[in-house]
C-alpha cells in the first residue's frame, strides 16, 4: 500500500558532493529538484577525502562563495606490485572531512531553496507517459521526469539499471597525523581487484582499504603489516 506520493521535476538519489552538487546547479537554473539519501547529516562517510585539481576547480566554478577545509597534499606514492612511483603533483590535493565538507555542501543546496528527503531508494518503474515512478523502501513513492543516480559506487540506481554488478567492501580507519603525502596500493596478488590508500587530513589521517573479498581480518592483517594500530574499523558493503 503507498502511503504517500508526491511529484517534482528531478530526483536525485545520494546527498554526497556529485549529487549535492548537480541538485544545487538544478535549483539555481530554477528547476524543481528533490534530493534523496538515506543519511542523516552530518554523517561520516568512507572515503579518504581527496579532492584532485579537476574537482575543486569545477567546484570554485559552480560555487564560487563555497569555503571550505582541506589539508594541502604535494607528495603521492603509488605502489603497483613491486614498483613504486613517488611523484609531487603539478597541483596540490586537496584532503578534506566529508563529514564536514558533504554537510556544507548540503547546507548550500538547502540554501538554494532545494528540496532534501531522507529516505532510502528501494527501485524505479517507467510509467505509461515515460515518467518516472520512485518508490522508497519505506514504501513511499515519488513521481519524476527525470531520475540521476548518484549513490556511489554500489548504486541502487545503476544496479537495476545495469543488472547486478559486483559489489565492493570498504573499510576504513581514522589515525593520528603523521603522514605529509597520499600512498595508494592498487591491485596485486594480496589486494584482489582491490586497493589500500592513507590520505593525510586535516585533523587525522585515513586509511582504507577495498576490495571484492576483503574481510574484517584481512584488514586487520594490512594494518598491523603497516604498523597501524587498531582502533575504530568503519565499513560499507
């Protein structure tokens, strides 16, 4: 049974920087948007925070009065196997809290005079006329013209979209400030399709490792080969 229905031009399904901020750029050409995550926000979110010169570039353009933290990165070591590279960037990274920073960026679309639900995507149907039929796990529906998925790398939206593609598992940890340069680990015998990265930030450092098979003790297993010690594991499948 539905219990409720409404409309609007556009859903955008997932409140982080992308979907944020195609929702504001929306609502500043004038057109009714409704932006949908299952988060409560602030929330934190698994991700080093790392912002490359392209990103923060376009974003000065589509938000020139946006003001945030970041921690200034010139240093990246990337090991791929047995070679590893150490380069200093042409232009800073930028490494920021996406607790704080998506919070913000939220706070500006919300400004904009748009639309912000939490709910939770459960699949789309196409109706007769070629609008879109939204229903939310609560059972909720919402009736569109046009539907962007922006729910991150295991998105609901491309799932039924696509098919079913392969998931990832993340898991992270924050740790205390020591690091001046970004070290990423991609694919090799131990990271199956899969990477390890540290991102120093601007109050503590994070590290994170993903991949398709990876476990709580595999991690467990990277940090203590790192010398990292344990302390609060965050993860998402």
């Amino acid at each position: 049974m539905v219990k409720e229905q409404q409309t609007t031009e556009v859903v955008v399904v997932g409140a982080g920087p992308a979907g944020t901020t195609c929702a504001y750029q929306l609502r500043k050409a004038g057109i009714e948007c409704l932006l949908l995550d299952q988060a409560e926000f602030p929330r934190d979110k698994i991700c080093g925070g790392g912002l490359t010169t392209k990103a923060y570039t376009l974003l000065a353009k589509l938000m020139p009065d946006f003001k945030y933290d970041y921690q200034s990165i010139k240093k990246v070591k990337v090991k791929m196997g047995n070679t590893v590279f150490e380069f200093e960037p042409a232009d800073e990274l930028r490494i920021v809290s996406r607790k704080v920073f998506d919070y913000e960026l939220l706070q500006q679309y919300l400004q904009a005079g748009g639309q912000f639900k939490r709910g939770s995507f459960a699949r789309y149907d196409v109706q007769p006329d070629g609008r879109i039929l939204v229903t939310l796990k609560s059972g909720q529906q919402i009736l569109c013209n046009y539907l962007v998925g922006a729910d991150g790398a295991n998105s609901r939206v491309r799932n039924q979209m696509k098919g079913t593609t392969a998931k990832i598992l993340c898991l992270e940890q924050y740790v205390e400030k020591s690091k001046d340069a970004v070290e990423i680990e991609l694919s090799s015998e131990k990271f199956n399709k899969g990477y390890y990265y540290l991102f120093p930030g601007v109050d503590y450092d994070v590290v994170g490792f993903g991949d398709q098979h990876t476990t709580i003790e595999g991690f467990r297993q990277i940090l203590a080969e790192r010398g990292i010690k344990e302390t609060k594991l965050r993860g998402i499948s």
